[in-house]
C-alpha cells in the first residue's frame, strides 16, 4: 500500500451557512470560519471540506453555482477567501472545496446565452432535446422529483435537469465545456487549494440513446444503470486528472451516487489515475424503503456491517476508501446509526471510534463531534431544503397521510444536518446575532460546544483521544482488516492488524449487555472506551466500545 498524507489525513466537513456568523445576517460566512480555526484546529483533523460558497441564487444552498470564479458576497467575496486559504495553511491545515461540474445553475451566463437560441455559442454546453411542449423526450426523472426535462420556449426545445429545473446538466461531450471546468479547477488549485470533492461526478458522462426507464424498477437501479457510471466518465476523469489534477499535489474525493461494489475501484484504481476516493452511498441508502428516502426501513445491521467489510475487501490493494457515516445530505448519525436519547452521548463516542479504527480516510461533519441530534421542526413551513419540500408537494399530490409523512421527514430531511452549529448558552446557541436562516435545535442548551469544552468526558473530547489515537497508529490507518462476528445482530467486532500492531475493536450496536467469550481479553491491553472498564469486565454494555491491543506481537 503505497502512503500518502491524504490517506493518513482525517477531513472536517464544514457547511458554511451554519457554521458561525460574523456579520450578523443569519448565514454563517467565511469570517466565521476564520474565527474557529483554533477549534478546528483543536480536534486534530488535517483538512476542511467547504460545501459550495461560489455566487449562487441557492436553489440548492450553492450546488447551482452562477459563477465558479466568484465566492458569493455573502459569505465575503473572494478576498476573505483568499485570507482563509492563508490562514487554514498557516494552521497546519489543508482546505478542498466543492466542485460543481455535473450542472450548473439557470443563472450562469452560460445557460442564460445558451437558452437564447440553437445557434448561441453556448448553446451546446448543455444537453437539449426536441420534442413538443407536452412529450417529454423520455421518462426519466429528477432526484428530486418530477421530469428530468423543462421546456424553453426560445427555442423550443426540453433541456435536461437531473437535478432540479434551475441546475441544467452540462454537456461533457462538449470539449470546451471540459476545457472550461479545467479552466476552474486550476483557477481555485493555483490560489493554493489543496483539492476538491467532487459532487455528483458519476453522472457527468450521458447515456446518448436517453432510454426510457423501466416503470418497475428501483431508484436505486435507475442511478446505477442509466443516469451514472455513463459510457466516456472514465475517459472523461483521466484527460481532467492529465490536464490539471495531476499538475499539482492534491486530493480529490469523487460524490458517487451510483457507484456500486461492481464500479467502485474504476473510479479510484491507483494506477488509473482518476480520483483518489469516491463516497458511495451502499451505507447511507440501507434504510430507504420501497419508495426510497423518505419511505424509511429499519438498518439491516448485519447487512450495515457487510458493506463496510465488501469495500474495504474491494479496494485494499489497489484504492483508497472514504469512510464516513453522515454529511449535509442526510440525517445526523447519532440519531440514524445510534440512540440520541439515553446512549446519546455513549453512541455518539462509539461512532467515531468506528470512523476511526476502519481502513481509509474518515470525515467528520461539523457537530458531530458535540453529538448534535436531528431537528423536528412543528410543521413543513420551517424546512428549507428543496429535496424535502419537493418530496413533501410529491406526497401530498399522491393523497399520502401527512402527519405520517412529516415523520418521515423528521427522520430523513436533509435539513437535519443543516440546523446551525450549537456553539455555547447565548442566543441563537452563539451561531448568530441576528436571525439564523433556519431555526436553532433547542437541545443547544444541553448540547454546545462551550459545557463540552469544559466536561472530560464531553463526546467532544472523546473525539480528540480517538482522532490522536489514530493518527498515532498507522496500523488504524494502513493495517489489514477482518470482521470477526459478521452475522452477530449487535456487535461489530473487527481485527485491525500489520507487521507492528494488532487491534481488537469492540462495538456493540444496541442497549443489550451482551457477552464476548471467544477472545481471551487477558492477552490484549484495554487501551480506548467510552465507559470506565473494571479489570477484565467480559459485559458489554449498551452502546460500548473497546479498543484493545494485543499484548505480545
Ligand atoms: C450532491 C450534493 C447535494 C446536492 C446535489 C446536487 O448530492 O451533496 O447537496 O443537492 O448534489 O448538486
């Protein structure tokens, strides 16, 4: 396994408009940023991840970008931008920004030429299909609901949107629309970035034929056989990673809705020379029903465990995986993969450990490390996110129980990893002076950064043991792995192991005392937990974790 200071690195992701305002006008902005990298500093992560900041009239909170030079005034214009490159280096720290490149907002002057006629220069940076206003060119869908086609009257003609109607595809056949996206890639690496997740970078090259989709199959399967993995995205990957990445020393980490175990290592092959991870999404969907997100299913915990093990197995040799449990698309991971009521704290602490004793490189997303909780708003009128109000106008046209749905959306809105950042006691939990965008979680009051700070055993100082832990054992990062109970319905119970060291790492996944017996734990030293550990305690209590080394290797 050839090394590197991205595989040895653990990423912060940051959600700029809720991570803390300076200006006082409700939206977190990159003063703020500035302002609390001592704490990021603090936890002992390596790189920040920027979700977009670009100019954007925020359809989708910046993932339709107007202009890729530009960051938006709102956050503080690019000279601010430039400041906080400087100040994250002289921290230690490295920054990756979001890339944009599958769409890119109605607003973009590039689409506002393109729509004005089939003969606009720019008329072929995006996809466009003729037809009549009423016959849409195939069936296919947007992910967030409705036809993936919107009709311009100018020229008659549908574009295709995969995402919502103001973020047009673009068109990679388009060889000056790639030139383009280079041309912005190297714009932001040469101010000294030091790289870029990639958002949604599976669906950039299209199936031409445009196929209809089969009415019975899953969402699921539409993403993976006809909107991603498309005939030219390696080609595509290679001459940008020829043409610009590989010009500098960076790290790129590739959205991969669509990315399954049979496409994973193509993406991040060492030897292919593409991208360095993807996040693929196996975990994170294990718990949409029949009708997807926001028709929810309990975690098939031995199938959860299962994923973990097939990628790691996938990509050991020849990749890198990204190991992850949450982000600003999906719902908090205390409360999705652990018990934010009474374990709230136990789990929380347990989580990271698993984040941090797998193979590959673990992010972390802004509050986590407080253990922040999902939000219910009362009513739909509080939430923003555009997929959650598209799928609640969705159910109600299909006559769905509301009240019913409004549970789901408690557990699945995308705006549950977006309420602001729960700083200290003062108003607005300290994120603002002003009005937040979308409201506080009350819990603030018992869950903020400040009392953590002061409390030894707050789940954030759990973060820092265990994120030094890692970084101090390269075989938590490099070593090889082995799920030793794959079909236990609680525990997750795995070796990691090199030439130096070897680890036992014991999680047990619910609120039942349950029992280890086919180790002898005498020959390993106790050397991590979230619970104080009597000598030789054989029960595992709900939500514990356990680190252990053995004695003589
Ligand atoms: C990615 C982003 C998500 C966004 C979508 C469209 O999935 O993470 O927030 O809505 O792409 O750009």
């Amino acid at each position: 396994m050839k090394r590197s200071w991205w595989k040895e690195s653990i990423v912060y992701q940051i959600y700029p408009r809720s991570f803390n305002d300076t200006s006082g006008n409700g939206l977190g902005d990159i003063n703020g940023i500035i302002e609390k990298l001592e704490y990021i500093k603090s936890l002992g992560v390596d790189i920040i991840w920027l979700n977009p900041i670009y100019d954007s009239p925020d359809n989708d909170n910046g993932y339709d970008i107007s202009d890729y030079k530009r960051i938006s005034e709102d956050f503080g214009g690019n000279k601010v931008f430039d400041e906080l490159i400087e100040k994250i280096h002289s921290h230690g720290l490295k920054l990756i920004m979001d890339l944009v490149a599958n769409h890119s907002s109605d607003q973009h002057s590039w689409f506002k030429e393109a729509k004005k006629s089939k003969l606009n220069p720019f008329h072929d940076y995006y996809i466009w299909k003729d037809g009549k206003i009423n016959e849409h060119p195939n069936n296919w869908e947007s992910v967030f609901g409705g036809s993936a086609w919107k009709w311009n009257k100018e020229t008659e003609e549908f574009f295709l949107h995969l995402y919502t109607k103001n973020q047009p595809d673009l068109n990679w056949e388009n060889p000056r629309v790639r030139k383009e996206i280079y041309s912005i890639i190297d714009f932001w690496l040469s101010k000294g970035v030091d790289g870029f997740r990639m958002d949604v970078i599976s669906l950039i090259s299209k199936k031409l034929d445009f196929e209809n989709v089969p009415k019975e199959i899953s969402f699921k399967d539409v993403m993976e056989k006809f909107y991603a993995n498309g005939p030219r995205v390696h080609e595509f990957l290679k001459e940008m990673n020829r043409e610009v990445l590989s010009k500098y020393d960076i790290v790129t980490v590739g959205e991969g809705p669509g990315i399954n175990l049979e496409k994973g290592l193509s993406y991040v092959d060492e030897n292919e020379k593409e991208l360095n991870m993807v996040f693929h999404f196996d975990h994170l969907t294990i718990d949409f029903g029949p009708k997807g997100k926001y028709d929810p299913i309990p975690i098939d915990f031995i199938r959860f465990k299962k994923i973990f093990s097939q990628w790691d197995f996938l990509l050991a040799d020849k990749g890198w995986n990204s190991i992850f449990l949450g982000n600003h698309d999906f719902s908090r991971i205390v409360s999705r993969f652990g018990n934010d009521n009474k374990y709230r704290v136990e789990s929380s602490k347990l989580l990271v450990t698993l984040l941090m004793t797998l193979r590959g490189t673990p992010y972390i997303y802004q509050g986590d490390e407080i253990g922040m909780t999902n939000i219910s708003y009362p009513s739909i009128d509080y939430y923003d996110d555009v997929e959650t109000i598209n799928a609640w106008k969705e159910a109600e046209l299909n006559g769905e129980n509301m009240s019913e749905f409004l549970r789901s959306v408690h557990l699945q809105s995308r705006d549950n990893a977006r309420s602001p950042m729960q700083w200290n006691l003062n108003k607005n939990s300290g994120f603002t002076n002003g009005k937040p965008w979308i409201p506080v979680n009350d819990n603030y009051k018992i869950i903020n950064v400040s009392s953590q700070l002061k409390d030894s055993n707050s789940t954030l100082n759990y973060y820092k043991e265990i994120i030094a832990l890692r970084k101090t054992n390269s075989t938590l990062i490099y070593g090889e792995y082995k799920d030793l109970k794959p079909d236990h319905p609680q525990f997750f119970i795995y070796k990691r192991w090199d030439e130096n060291h070897n680890f036992l790492i014991i999680h047990n996944f619910s609120e039942k005392l349950l029992k280890w017996e086919n180790v002898s734990i005498m020959d390993y030293n106790l050397i991590f937990s979230n619970y104080k550990i009597e000598k030789n305690q054989i029960e595992i209590r709900p939500w514990e974790t356990r680190v252990y080394k053995l004695k003589n290797y």
